[in-house]
C-alpha cells in the first residue's frame, strides 16, 4: 500500500525533510514569478542561462531520486552514467520549450518527495554513492537537495537573497564550504557577527566541514589554524561571499579582522 506520509520517524530528518521541500516550493514560487523569455536571460551562473539553471535543477531532483531507488533496492543506480552525461543533459534540457522546463522541475521535484515519503525508517542508513563518489547514508541525500533548491533559487536572479534562506541551511553550509577550503590547504576562519549562529553546533556542519562548527563564538571552520585567514561578516553575508555569490564590484559585506574589505572568496566547488 502506498504511503500517505512519510515512513521515515527519525524527528532530524523530518526535519530536514521539511526544510528541503520548502526549499523546492520556494524556487518554484521564484520560477513562477519568471516569464517564458525571462528563462533565456542570464542567471547567476556563469557561462548558464536560467534554462541551464532550470533544466539543472529538474535533472539534479531525477538523480537524487535514483540515489534514494539505490537505498530501498538495494539494486545500485547512480546519479548519472558519467559526468559528461550530466552536462551533456543540462545543455538538452537547456534548448527545451518554457512549458517542458516547467513541467520537468514540477514532475521530478515531486517524484523526489514520493521516493522520500516511501522510503522506511530502517533503508535511511543505506549506503549510496555522490556523483563525487562519496559514500553517504541516503539520508544525505535530503541535505544535498536542500542546498541546490536554496542556493539555486538565489541563482535565478530574480529577487531571491541569502537572508532568505533558513539560518540552519546557511549554518550547515558555511562549515562545508570552509571545510572544503581546508582539504584544498586554503584555511579561513568565518566569524558570524551578527549572532545569527547563536544555538548553532559542530554537528550541524555535515560530512563536509573541518574543526568545530559555530559554536565556538560565533567562529566557523577551522578555528585552530594559526595559518587561517579571519573573516567577519554576517552569517548571510558569509555565505553569499564563501559561495562566491558577489557580483564583480559589489560589496561583499565581509571583512578581514582589521576592518578592511576581503578579497574574493576561493573557489568552493
């Protein structure tokens, strides 16, 4: 019989759940706000039109959802064949009619919840594999949604912001950056300065982050490296920056220890 409501009885990722399909509706209320010719302006992406960005985000929800199939069958199904067939299915979905791209974000945005919903409590630990070929439990899956829907929608260009977006995605996010940063021997120390941090934890980091989590006053990262590069900001702020998410000639918002302006942030991914 199928499910009415999710099987999953974990309270954290219900949780996540949550936060994850009110990512999706937000991007689809930032989506419905664009006409059919306003999809083939750019958005934030370089090199992407909001086609790109659109036909990505539909493609990521059918990928993620084959990761959860992995978990419940057990039958290993990965995100994509390669990562040539990934962009080589961006750039089709790309040259698809308006209507098309509407419908393939609608369509695998709900498949991916339906997988969710009727995936049991005991198949959540499953082990699957990122197309970065990390093994994750398939309740990573949730947060790797939540960060494209939320992020994404911001990549629109269309009136979404980083104060948008909840403080516990921006808190998990910003130790996954630094934590990425670090593995690469490009150490910072994000300060949060305007007590947006405040309750946060180091296990709020996830999979990706490095030393403690922001409890830590208000610090974020690898707080224990002499050789770390502080930078302030507020916790919005930080990630737009650490996203590298600042137009070319705004300001940032974020500052080195000293008060002066911080330079672009690295490449995150």
């Amino acid at each position: 019989m199928v499910a009415r409501h999710d099987l999953v009885t974990d309270e954290k990722v219900r949780g996540e759940l949550l936060t994850a399909r009110r990512g999706t509706a937000f991007f689809a209320r930032k989506l419905g706000e664009l006409s059919y010719a306003d999809m083939d302006e750019p958005s934030l992406l370089p090199g992407w039109s909001r086609r790109h960005l659109i036909a990505h985000v539909g493609y990521n929800a059918r990928a993620i959802s084959r990761l959860v199939e992995w978990a419940a069958s057990g039958v290993e199904t990965p995100m994509y064949p390669d990562t040539a067939y990934r962009n080589r299915e961006i750039e089709f979905g790309a040259t698809l009619q308006p209507i098309a791209l509407l419908n393939l974000f609608d369509h695998s945005a709900v498949h991916l919840s339906v997988e969710w919903r009727d995936l049991p409590d005991e198949k959540w630990v499953a082990e699957v594999r990122t197309a970065q070929g990390r093994t994750v439990p398939a309740s990573e899956t949730v947060w790797m949604r939540t960060r494209e829907v939320w992020l994404h929608a911001i990549d629109l260009d269309n009136g979404a912001r980083f104060t948008d977006v909840p403080v516990e995605v921006l808190r998990r996010l910003l130790p996954e950056i630094a934590g990425a940063w670090a593995k690469r021997g490009e150490a910072f120390t994000p300060t949060v300065t305007d007590g947006s941090d405040a309750g946060a934890d180091a296990g709020s980091a996830g999979a990706g982050s490095a030393g403690s989590g922001s409890a830590d006053g208000g610090r974020v990262g690898v707080i224990d490296d002499p050789a770390g590069v502080e930078v302030r900001g507020s916790l919005a702020d930080l990630v737009r920056w650490a996203s590298g998410r600042v137009p070319a000639g705004e300001e940032s918002g974020v500052t080195l220890a000293d008060g002066s302006p911080a330079a672009a942030a690295p490449r995150w991914l």
